[in-house]
C-alpha cells in the first residue's frame, strides 16, 4: 500500500511539472514537445479546443487500444498518470504565460516536461503521448527500436503541426524544445541517451538473473571471471535495458543484494531482438 501510495505520489508530481511545462511555457508560444502535445496544441489554436480535454481523449483511445496488450499493473499506472495530467491541465489552463521570449520558452518549457516525465517513468508511470503508443506498437512489432521510432514519431508530428500553424519558426523552437526534454529526462533516468548497459557482481547472480529476466523481459548474459585479489570464481551479468528501465533493474538488484558490485554505462548504438 506503501509503496502505491509513493508511486502515485511520484506521478502526480511528475504530471504537475509536465501540465506546468506546457501551460506557463510551451502553449502560449505555440511550442510543443512532440506527440499529444503538438496535436493538442494545434487543434487549440485552429478551433479552440481544450487542450486537457483534447489531452485525455486522445490519451484515452491510446489507452482502449491498450488494453488488451499491456500488463494490468502498467494499465493501472498508465490510467493514473493520464487521468492527472488532464486534471493538471484543466486547472493550469487559465494562467498567464511565464516567459514573452519564444526560445527561452521552448527552453525552460521543454526541461519541465522533460522533468516531470522523468519523475513518472522512476515511479513505473507514464503521461501518455508518443511513448505510449511506441509501447504499443512494441508489442505487436517487438523489434520495432523504441528510442528512434518515438523520435520519428514526434518529428513528424511537429514538421505537421509547424505546417498547420502556418509557422516554420514553430518547428524549430519545437525541435529544440523536444531535444531539452529528451535530455533532462535521460538526466532523471541516471543520464544516458538511448539505452543503457549494465553490468552486475554478485555472490547473487542467479536470482537476480532470473528476477529481471521474469520482471523486466529482458536478457541477461552470464559472464564467468576470476577475482583478482581473492582468486574466486565468480559470475558476471550483463543487461542491456531501456533508460526508463534502469531505476527497475537497479531496484531488482537491490531487493536481492544489497552489496552488489553495479555499474551502469551509456548503450549508444544496440541492435538486436528486443531493440
């Protein structure tokens, strides 16, 4: 009950900076970071449409299509962290914009969002938008490459909504913007850029390969080494994971040893099933 109560916790805070991002910075300029944000905020300003409600429905379909694919513990995460970036939304709407400059906007706008998403990814969450449907997508396509198709996704969605707005400014300060929030979220998620490798010592080893093999779906590979000072035999383990799967696996190896030999290291370019 703890630990729901604190990942909730986690995520309201987290969707609270994201709805702030986009409210204080990001709408008034026209700037968005990708995703439901462009498409939120291009329908605002061509209609007048509400961007939290434009924001829940959109998320929402996204979640119907869920459901039969992703787990119940990541739907139920997943619901929280749609359902309060649409109430945060709701309730930062009628504030006046924090910043007049358009880049400083694109700026601080894009560090907020790319804050508050981090926040929710460390408590298992997510706020919706391009990520969630590439997770989806990852389960009917599973070598589909995440990081680079959400990027994909995102660019266009921006070109788009630059092209609908009649401002090709918009498109740049909206690049500029999604590659700050990409960066201060891979900040959060103990800095990297695409993926992360990780390697393990442990007296352990097993049980920490089969508890991430079962809780993550991932791959481990068993080294065997020799330890330099003590001339034991000892196992190694390597992972290669997804960013916002770090403080998971490192959660994993704590929970079965706590004095675990860890180090986690930037995966720039990984190929192969599951990436």
């Amino acid at each position: 009950m703890k630990k729901t109560l604190t990942a909730t916790a986690k995520i309201a805070a987290g969707t609270f900076l994201v709805a702030f991002g986009i409210c204080a910075f990001l709408l008034p300029a026209k700037i968005s970071t990708g995703g439901v944000g462009t498409i939120s905020t291009v329908l605002f300003y061509r209609f007048g449409l509400s961007v939290s409600a434009l924001s829940f429905g959109i998320n929402g379909l996204l979640f119907v299509l869920a459901i039969k694919i992703l787990p119940r513990e990541e739907l139920w995460k997943n619901t929280v962290g749609i359902a309060l970036l649409s109430l945060w939304l709701k309730a930062l709407e009628p504030i006046p914009s924090f910043c007049r400059e358009s880049l400083l906007s694109a700026l601080f706008g894009g560090a907020l969002v790319g804050l508050g998403v981090g926040i929710a990814c460390l408590a298992g969450g997510s706020t919706g938008g391009s990520d969630f449907a590439v997770v989806i997508l990852k389960k009917i396509f599973p070598r589909l490459p995440f990081s680079a198709t959400v990027l994909i996704l995102d660019g266009i969605i921006i070109l788009a909504g630059g092209v609908l707005l009649g401002d090709g400014d918009l498109i740049f300060l909206s690049l500029v913007s999604l590659y700050v929030s990409n960066r201060v979220m891979d900040t959060v998620l103990v800095r990297g850029s695409f993926s992360k490798s990780v390697i393990i010592v442990s007296e352990h080893a097993s049980s920490i390969a089969e508890k991430i093999a079962a809780g993550l779906s991932r791959g481990v590979t068993e080294l065997y080494a020799r330890g330099f000072y003590e001339k034991k035999e000892k196992k190694i383990l390597l992972c290669v994971v997804k960013n916002r799967e770090v403080a998971r696996l490192l959660k994993t190896v704590q929970s079965c040893d706590s004095a675990a030999f860890t180090v986690v290291t930037d995966a720039r370019y990984v190929r192969g099933k599951g990436f």
